[in-house]
C-alpha cells in the first residue's frame, strides 16, 4: 500500500531531519545513528555510560592528533579537566568556562622526573586547519540526566564533545503549537541533562 499524503507531510524524519542530515554530510559531517548504542567497553563511541554526553574514543583521538608532541599524561589530564563534572556549577558558568577551554586550550601541569612541572597547553580544536578536526552528527543519542533520560534529535559532535544540538519540527504544525513546543523541548534537556548543554555553542531549530 501505498504511503499516505499525510503521514509523508506529517513525517519530521522524511522532509525535515533526513534532508538536514543529507547537507551536513555534503558539508563534510559523517553520520552515524546511535539508537542502539550499548555502553560498555566494546561500544565503539567509547561511552560506558549514557551519563556521558561526550564521545571518549573520539576525544582521545583527536587529543592524540591535535597535540603530538605532548606526554600521555598530558592529554589524560586535559580529558579530565574538559569532561569533569560542572553539574553544581550555574549552567551559563559552566558552558563559559568550557567554552574557553575549547577556545583557547587546556593549561595542564605534568611533573617532570627532576620533580619541578611544566605548564604545557593542550588544544582541543585546530582552529587553523579545519580539516584537521572531527566532525560528527549523531542521531538519537541516549543521554542519561539527573533525573530523566533523553534522546535529542541530532547532535554534532566536534573532536567528540557535544558542540550544537539540533531539532527539527514537521512543517503541518501550527507556528505557534510549533514555538511552544519547541521551546519546551530545549528548556527539558537544558534542565535534565545539563551535562550535554556543558559544551555547546548553539542549538538549532529547522522547520521546512
């Protein structure tokens, strides 16, 4: 049986989510849905817990990549230090603070065998070389807040941390059913899982 003209027109994946997933692939952005994502050590993001909004596999790459010429410790000091626990922190604080680490790189020390520490910066994104980073956009990741879990709709992850958060919305709704209930939806993940809203510079609402 053919398709129905509504549920094509009502369909948010077909006409709204798929074509904006086409043009970020164009754009260089690989792709991956995450629906079934299994946390554990065999999990291929790297995440052992749906409490972890940031992709480790891919952070610890592209860590490795960025700074090549910098000690193991270093860079496992600057993992900690971007993906530490800022939950008791006011979340405009805590992006702020996160966005200059992703800005301006991680100041880390690292003790040398002679005892004294060198100060030593680790840079999360090449700003100068575009290509040298990772783009990723990850659909209907599972992301465990404190009280509920979530499933965004897409986010991007650059170098494996959670840098936008995009959701779509199906054209047949009314604007303003379409604006109230978007605005919910950014407010609940914004309140439940704060650990995703850490890192991003922005999220995005497209309605075709």
């Amino acid at each position: 049986m053919a398709p129905s003209l509504t549920g094509i027109v009502a369909s948010e994946d077909g006409i709204v989510e798929k074509p904006a997933l086409a043009l970020l692939r164009e754009l260089g952005w690989q792709h991956v849905d995450l629906h079934g994502e299994v946390p554990g050590s065999a999990n291929p993001t790297g995440r052992t817990s749906f409490q972890q909004a940031f992709l480790p596999a891919r952070l610890k790459a592209a860590l490795r990549r960025l700074n090549p010429n910098l000690p193991a410790e270093a860079l496992t000091r600057a993992e900690a230090e971007i993906t530490r626990d800022r939950s008791a922190m006011l979340p405009v604080a805590a992006n702020r603070e996160v966005l200059l680490l992703i800005r301006n790189g991680i100041p880390v020390q690292v003790r040398r065998d002679d005892g004294k520490f060198d100060d030593l910066l680790v840079r999360v994104i090449d700003w100068g070389a575009i290509a040298a980073n990772d783009f990723l956009v990850a659909s209907q990741v599972w992301i465990d807040g404190v009280l509920h879990r979530r499933r965004p709709d897409t986010i991007g992850f650059v170098n494996g941390l959670p840098c936008c958060w995009l959701n779509g919305r199906a054209p047949h709704c009314r604007w303003r059913m379409h604006t109230t209930t978007t605005c919910a939806t950014i407010a609940t993940p914004s309140r439940s899982c704060s650990r995703l809203m850490v890192s991003s510079s922005f999220r995005m609402v497209w309605k075709r």
